[in-house]
C-alpha cells in the first residue's frame, strides 16, 4: 500500500492548515485537499484584530498566506477538487474527488461552513447583480451609493462598518431588538454616521430588474412593511456547514459533524474540526486549535493503529 497517505485533510481554511502544519512535524505522510484556494472564509475578512500576535490588525487573506506559506514550506501536498465522499474500508479510508480517488488511513475533515441563504424571493435572481456575501470582495462596486446589510452578528456588523468606506448609506437590517455582536462591534456601528440599524425586522424580498433596487422589509414587531431603495445586498445571517459528503449518522441536527473534546467523530480514525464540527464557536484562533488537536489525535490513532 506505497500509496496509502497517512493522512488526508479536507479544507484549507485555519482548521485545515493547522492540521497539516502539527501532521508533518509529527512525520506523517499527508495531503491537503481544498475545494478552491486554501484560506477559507477568513479570506474574504478585510480586518482581523482578535488573532493572537497581531498587535495591529491584519487583513484576512494576509494571514490565510501566512498560514498556507508555513505549510507549504514544511512540506504539505496541497491538490484541488470538490470532495465527493468519504469512505472506510477495514482500516482504510478512500476519499473519493472529482477525477482522483486518495487512500488513507485517517482523515480529517475540516471543510468549513459557507454563507447561509435568506431563501426569499429575488436573492438567488440578483445574486451577483447586486446580492452579496462578501463586502471586503464587492464592497468597493458601491462607491457613493446605498447598501444593505442583513444580520446582527459579529460579521454583519464588522461587514457594515466595512462598506461605510465605499456607501453613502448603510441600512443594517436586524430580526431582534438590538445586535449580538461583540460590544466593540456593535460601538463601532452605532457611532456611525452612516449606519442606520433597523431592529425587529426581515427582508421578505429583494426586487429590480437587470439589477437590484430595493428589498421589501417588514416589522416583526408592528408588522408594517416599507421599501428601502438600495443598490446592495448584503447577507451575513450565519453559515451552514459544508457536510453534503458525509454519512447523516456523523451529524447532529445542525448537520455539524459530530466529535467529542479530541475531535474524535463516531468513525475510529475519522476526525472533524473548525466550523464544520458541532459545537464550534467559529472563530479562527479556535479553528486553529480543532485542526492541532485533530492532528495529534490522528497521530495517536495511527501509533496505537501500527501496534495492532
């Protein structure tokens, strides 16, 4: 079995590099496996100012290099393609992709979450023509014009605060009385002039024609309903996690991989780690310590494997 890897690793964001980061210093054969470029959603983040040893903030794709330069350098295979399932025979596991068929015998699965939908009229339509969920990415398209954020949390109100260097206006639209993000964050948002929150209310629709004008909102509270013109959306609601591979029986309601405090799933030799996993908090210095703790323990199985 000369080509039986050690180790496989999907996703490249922080949970996935660091992974492959502790696995090679451990001296394990190992390939990472990412559907796009490695980085994750951490990327598409303009400011990062939580992460340990920055004493200035740095930006998202920035560190996302750093990391995958560090891996890179002591010696990860980094290969591209969309991970279409993972199964395990005996004591191997096959991870099948489109085009390749990779034999190990652990996996890590740190394949991360993405942006999760309104599902109302017009998102899908406009998508691309005016709906977004990345500002840092497309923020700079509505220079001097209005925008839309929906969501209360850390993201929305960082990505708010963001488009106020581009937009004239900003309508941050929020279902609750008042946001959950960080206290700095929300200080931020609400000391701006250019920020305008609208608590207790949804976005029933997004409307236009070749491109978006407005979206239709209405008041949980009250129940009136008002249009407000814009020319940008901008959905930052939470992530879904990125489990379609996966065996129903691995995933708890959330469709998050289940695993206990050593990333360990219900699989021996299968473990999970970063925003995929249940229980995570979706921060990347947390991401990065799923993907060591995942690595050590894959380490451990495959000794305690050898010994068998």
């Amino acid at each position: 079995m000369e080509n039986v890897k050690d180790l496989i690793i999907v996703g490249g964001g922080p949970a996935g590099l660091t992974a492959a980061i502790y696995g090679i210093r451990a001296g394990l054969s190992l390939v990472l496996a990412e559907k796009f470029s490695p980085g994750g959603q951490v990327v598409n983040s303009y400011e990062i100012e939580n992460y340990p040893g920055f004493a200035e903030p740095v930006e998202g794709w920035e560190l996302m290099s750093r990391m995958e330069e560090q891996a890179r350098r002591l010696g990860t295979e980094i290969i591209n393609g969309d991970i279409i399932s993972v199964d395990k025979s005996g004591d191997i596991f096959s991870v099948k992709m489109d085009g390749a068929v990779i034999e190990s015998r652990s996996v890590i699965v740190a394949a991360g979450a993405s942006h999760r939908k309104l599902g109302v009229p017009g998102e899908k339509e406009f998508m691309g023509r005016g709906v977004s969920y990345c500002a840092t990415c497309d923020g700079a398209f509505y220079k001097d014009r209005i925008t839309v954020v929906i969501g209360g949390g850390d993201v929305a109100l960082e990505e708010a605060h963001f488009l106020t260097r581009f937009s004239s206006r900003v309508y941050l639209v929020h279902r609750r009385e008042n946001f959950r993000g960080a206290d700095i964050l929300q200080k931020r948002v609400l000391l701006s002039d250019k920020i305008v929150p609208v608590y207790n209310s949804v976005v029933e629709s997004v409307n236009g024609n070749e491109a978006v004008r407005s979206v239709s909102v209405k008041n949980l509270v009250t129940g009136k309903k008002e249009i407000i013109n814009t020319d940008g959306v901008f959905v930052f609601i939470g992530y879904d996690p990125n489990t379609a591979f996966l065996d129903a029986e691995l995933l708890n309601g959330s469709k998050e991989v289940e695993v206990d405090i050593n990333m360990r799933t219900k699989v021996e030799g299968l473990f999970a780690a970063g925003d995929i996993r249940s229980g995570s908090k979706r921060q990347i210095v947390m991401a990065c310590a799923d993907g060591a703790t995942a690595a050590m323990s894959a380490y451990d199985y495959l000794t305690e494997l050898s010994c068998r």
